[in-house]
C-alpha cells in the first residue's frame, strides 16, 4: 500500500520529537512543579505536550540544582533570554503540532511499531530534505553536486537563527569535560522520549554489508586487506573476538573478527581539530556471523556530509580536512564492497 506523503512527514515529525506525555501545574509565587497521569486534553493545546522547560526554562528542572552553586543567578538571567529567543521558534512550530493532532491520537504501539520498522525509517528519513526545510524558514543554498565538498559551510544559512559564535580553538586543545551525571540525566531524558531503541539507534549508525553467496571469510579478508593496500589504507591489526570467546567458554560461537585500519596523517589532522576523536580511532572494520550463519562486513559511519547545513560554526572542519575525512570513508566503502563481493 503506498502511503501518503503528508501522512510519512507527520508520522517522521512526530517519531522525531516523540509523545512526551507529562502534563505540569505551576504556580508563578513559587516556580513549584509536578507530574501527571497521561491525559488526552494534552490534544487540544499542542504546546501542553511539549517539554515545560521550552516555555519556562525553570519548571522541569531538578530544584537542588537551581540550588547549588551550579545554577546561580548568572547562570539563571543567562538562561532566559536563550529560552525567550526560542518564542519565534515556539510561535512557528505552533500551527503544524495542531496539525499533528490527529496523527498523536493514533500514537499507539502497534502503530509506532510500524512507523520504526527499518523500511519505515528508511521512506521517511529519505523524505527528509534539509533544502526545502531551510528554504521554508529562509535561508539559502549553496548550489553543487551532492558528491562535491563544500567550500564553506553551511551550504546553507537560517537568517538569525542563534548558535554559538565561533571559538577559535589553538590546534589539539581537549574540551572541558562534562560530568557523569549530567549526561546520564540528560540521556536518560531524552531516550525516555523517543520511540527508536537503542537497536534502532546504533542500526542508523551502522553501515554493514552481507557476503555475497559463495563469498567464504577468508575470501572478504584477503579481498579487504588487499583493498585496504590499493588505497594506502595501513592495515595495523586484527582480533578475533570469538575465539577468545571459545577459548574461556569452551563453547562454539559465531565468528567474530575486528580488523583495524589508519591513515596517520588524517588521523593526525582530525586530532588537532579534536582530540575527543581519538576514541573513534583506529578505524574498524569488522566481519560477524548473524544467527541465520549469514556474513556480515560491518563499521560505524561517520559521513561528514551530515555535517554540511550546521549552524554551528564550530562543527564546520576547514576544507582540506572534510576533504580527508570523505575520502577515508569512501575508501572504507571500497574496501567493504570488495569484502562483500570477494573481489581480488
């Protein structure tokens, strides 16, 4: 059944923002908040499903925090005029909730279970376009082939949309790290809210191939680690996970093996842009075995092309090394087709 398309772009808005089914009380005197039973008067006012900090930056927050020394004044008076640059944003965002009105009516597990099928994700996450989105709020776009690096980013621009400025970090400065706690309460929140899980997550992270029939494992190793060699992608090491698993369970298990590739040089520039890389590094490429015994070649992609309408000035690398950055995964993409296919 072919599906509507303004049914696909609701049901991908609403996977993306998920039903956040709280309902708050405040009293202005106090700043006092608490939480609900789920109620579907949430319905006719689509701003009262919405997160409350995004209306009042204080309500929704842990009261011991805006305690502590962490949250003083400053840092309180900085926090509302960043929340009262949201209003326009809030005021647009306004008429398509009401839209989505009937489509979170019909939120219920058997319908998310459809929307976040692999094949669902797919058709809506492909409808997606950043170009008419960014038309819709103004910008402009910088024309060019898809496969093109940009010159300057963003290849598009969101008139006065407000992001950080742009800090001119010296070459290999670690970043001020953030604590525990914090990330666990801020993923802890944000998973909480979304219909995609942790399978569904890291599924789009993933870029992965099967064997072609007839391609054994020593077929795809040799015809990786002889691609790897064309393209001056050093090969510096491999582990065999499932016989370490084997030797301390003394049971078979499907095979697992991680082999590990570098190109120095790139390595080299993409730390000094940010040395939190480095626990992305080596690149890994790795073949495993499914329950089905089907043979999968399989590694994280990082494409820097989703990087390219960032507003934010301090996720855009210079050219040359966005440059690198593609082609090291286009080489990685080379070396796992012929992995694949079992090309010598």
């Amino acid at each position: 059944m072919r599906l509507n398309k303004q049914f696909i772009f609701a049901s991908l808005i609403t996977l993306l923002l998920g039903s956040q089914w709280v309902s708050a009380e405040t009293e202005s005197s106090t700043n006092n908040y608490s939480t609900g039973i789920p109620s579907h008067n949430m319905m006719m006012n689509p701003m009262m499903g919405m997160n409350p900090m995004m209306i009042n930056p204080m309500m929704g927050m842990n009261p011991m925090v805006m305690n502590s020394m962490m949250m003083g004044p400053g840092m309180m008076n900085m926090m509302y005029p960043m929340m009262g640059m949201m209003n326009p944003m809030l005021q647009m965002m306004n008429p398509m909730m009401m839209s989505m009105n009937p489509m979170m009516q019909m939120m219920t597990s058997p319908v998310v279970d459809g929307m976040t099928r692999a094949e669902s994700l797919d058709s809506m996450m492909r409808m997606m376009d950043p170009k008419l989105f960014l038309a819709s709020m103004g910008g402009t776009y910088e024309q060019r082939e898809d496969d093109d690096v940009p010159n300057t980013l963003p290849v598009g621009k969101i008139p006065g949309f407000p992001t950080q400025s742009f800090h001119n970090m010296p070459p290999n400065t670690v970043s001020p790290g953030i604590s525990n706690e914090a990330k666990k309460n801020a993923f802890q929140t944000m998973v909480m809210m979304s219909p995609l899980s942790m399978r569904d997550m890291l599924n789009i992270m993933t870029d992965k191939l099967p064997l072609e029939e007839g391609v054994t494992w020593d077929d795809a190793v040799e015809s990786m680690k002889l691609r790897a060699n064309e393209v001056n992608f050093k090969f510096v090491g491999s582990s065999p996970l499932s016989k370490e698993i084997e030797a301390l369970t003394d049971a078979p298990s499907p095979r697992i093996e991680i082999f590990r590739f570098c190109d120095a040089l790139v390595a080299r520039k993409i730390l000094d842009y940010m040395p939190e890389f480095i626990v992305f590094l080596p690149c890994q490429i790795a073949l495993i075995e499914d329950a089905e015994g089907q043979i999968w070649i399989m590694t994280m992609d990082w494409d820097i092309s989703w990087l390219d309408f960032a507003q934010n000035p301090n996720s855009h690398m210079s050219k040359d090394l966005r440059a690198d950055a593609k082609r090291i995964r286009d080489d990685i993409r080379y070396i796992m087709e012929g992995a694949a296919s079992g090309d010598l």
